[in-house]
C-alpha cells in the first residue's frame, strides 16, 4: 500500500505524529505510547457549549463557522483531531428513507416517529436524492471539506443502520415482536437497509474528499483508510440466538466493507454477544461503553482483557486519574483511550508525557 501522506492541519499543529501513532495501532504496533484522545480548553478560552447535532434550519455556512469557533479554543491532544461531522443524530438514517425528524440538540440527539404502523404500509427502502436530509448531509460534507482543507477534517457520519435502522421505522417494542411473527420479512428489510451502506459511505466518502484527509468517525480514531463505528444498540434487546440470525451477518457485511472497523459496544446488555463479536476476523477495536449506573472503565478490565487475548483492540472511555490504573493492565499496543472532560491543556499534556515516561 502507498503510504499515505503526511497530515497537515491548521487546527491541529502535531497531526502528523497522531497520524503515526495511529498507523501504528492499525496494524498492532506501539511506538512512545499507547493512543489516547483528549480534548480541552486552550488556556486563557472558554468554547462554547457545541450541540453534536447539526442546525434544524441547515444554514450550513453557520454551521461551519460555529465548528471552527469552538475548534479554534479547543486543545486537540494526542490523537485527538479536530473533525466536523455532518450529523442529525442517531435515527438520520430514518429520515434519509422518509420518517420525520425531530432533534433534541440539547441532548445530542434525534427521534424519528416510525414510518408506519402496519407492517404491510412500509415502502420498499431507498434514498430520494430530494430528500431534505440527505440532501443537508451532502451538502454540509461537500462545503465543509472545501472549507476544512488544511484546517481540519471531515467526519464520516453517525450510522446507525441494520437492526438500529429498522427500529427507529417500525419502533423498538414493534420490532421486536416481528423477530418472532415475522422473521423472514425482517430479513428482506434488512438486505434492503443493507445494500444503501456502500453508497451511503462511498459518497460520503468522496464528497468529504477522504481519499486525500483519511477517515474519522465519532469514535475520535482516524485511520488513512475506510474506518467507522459499527453498531447495533438494538442488540441489548435481544438474545444470542436472534443477535446471530438478525444482526450479525450485516454487521459482518459493513466490517467487510471498511478497512479499520470499530464496534460499539454499549451496555451490560451487550455483554452476551461479545463472543460472537471477538469471532468476526476483520473487526479491528471494540469500543467499550458501560452505560449509565455502571461502574466506570477500571471495573472491566477483566472484559477488556479478553477482548485484546483475542487479537482485538479495545477503546476505553476513562477520566485522567483512570489512565494509569488501566494502564498497568491492558496492552499498549492494542488501547486507545479516550479521556473525558479533561478541564486544561496543561492536564492533557501531563498526561500525554506520564504515558510516554512509563510505557
């Protein structure tokens, strides 16, 4: 493989060192430390409140403008990047194939009202290029690969398809009954949703010119190749025996499609599926998300060793007092830490060096 050209980005001066740490970890090696994202304030700034949720009203030149405001007075540590990512939450997947939307930008998410009642009144799944959402998703990426080149990078978008996208059209307690009354008309949804992955991702991928940046997801991990987040929240709903009939093959078939896939994994809940997760040979990271009420990433160390025995990388959420507790039990090479509210740059770079001095 050519080797991919060095990063160069205004926002973030040392990107070309994150870029090799991180094709290091693609490939299972470790070069001064382990990788770690962590954001903070630059000294002296106060960023703004910033919704991952894009503007309702698509004004996408404010939307642009709002990003690098807050980029700007941002301390982008380690591997961290700054990336824009055209988003309207979780169920905008849903609203590429017809449901209504509603954001909840203060909570950093969306809600799709299910498309229709009866089985019988879905349509078949495709993507209307008028349809307004997706036509702000590919203009926002267009305009903002345009205005980011040399400042900052594009983000592939929140994907949340198969199982995940066939809840928000039929709604959760609906879908779940139809695993049971009618397991083959699932499976044909599915390999529909399924053939939209490739050229959702490919237009993306071109529009945000990734073949030149590389590629990011909201999993903060950038890859010189096709990466993303895998996932399928639905699956903590559901039990092992329909986990492997009804999600499994087409999360195997959109790891296929990438070349550095990251699953995640949110959820005690999820918990039953990990071997069958650690069984597909090209997932690369597993991202591990306690949850809320859980106990925090130092609790499942066990878990996480398992996962890297099995040849996977692992991406821990952690605070900074947690990176060393972690730190003398997982395998660098294969840990990605990304640090949570980290509140200064001086904390971030104390970090970054104490992982340097005892790796």
């Amino acid at each position: 493989m050519t080797p991919f050209r060095s990063l160069s980005l205004a926002l973030k001066p040392d990107a070309a060192d994150a870029q090799r740490r991180l094709e290091a970890y693609w490939q299972g090696e470790l070069l001064d430390r382990p990788c770690v994202a962590v954001r903070a304030p630059q000294a002296g700034t106060s960023p703004p409140r910033r919704s991952l949720v894009c503007r309702g009203d698509f004004d996408i030149a404010r939307t642009i403008a709002e990003f690098e405001t807050w980029a700007a007075a941002m301390f982008f540590g380690g591997e961290a990047m700054p990336a824009l990512m055209p988003n309207y939450g979780p169920d905008q997947w849903a609203a590429f194939l017809g449901a209504r939307l509603a954001l909840v930008p203060e909570m950093d998410t969306s809600w799709a009202a299910p498309l229709a009642d009866a089985w019988e009144d879905l349509p078949p799944f495709s993507i209307d290029p008028r349809n307004p959402w997706w036509r702000a998703i590919t203009d926002l990426t267009r305009s903002a690969a345009a205005v980011g080149q040399g400042r900052f990078l594009v983000s592939t978008i929140d994907t949340h398809s198969n199982l995940d996208c066939l809840a928000a059209l039929r709604g959760p307690e609906r879908l779940s009954t139809d695993l049971i009354d009618r397991p083959e008309a699932v499976l044909e949804a599915l390999d529909q949703l399924d053939a939209l992955y490739e050229p959702v991702y490919e237009t993306l991928y071109a529009l945000g010119r990734m073949e030149e940046s590389g590629t990011t997801s909201w999993l903060e991990m950038w890859s010189p190749r096709r990466t993303q987040a895998v996932q399928c929240d639905f699956a903590c709903m559901i039990s092992r025996e329909h986990f492997r009939r009804f999600a499994l093959p087409y999360l195997e078939r959109e790891i296929a499609r990438l070349d550095h896939a990251v699953y995640h994994m949110d959820g005690p809940g999820q918990i039953r599926h990990l071997d069958d997760l650690l069984a597909l040979d090209r997932l690369h990271t597993i991202q591990w998300v306690p949850g809320a009420g859980q106990p925090s990433a130092p609790a499942w160390v066990e878990m996480l060793r398992k996962i890297q025995k099995a040849g996977k990388g692992v991406q821990v959420l952690v605070s900074v007092e947690e990176v060393p507790q972690l730190h003398r039990q997982l395998a660098p090479e294969k840990t990605f830490y990304w640090v949570l509210d980290c509140p200064s740059r001086s904390e971030a770079q104390r970090l970054l060096d104490w992982l340097v001095a005892n790796t």
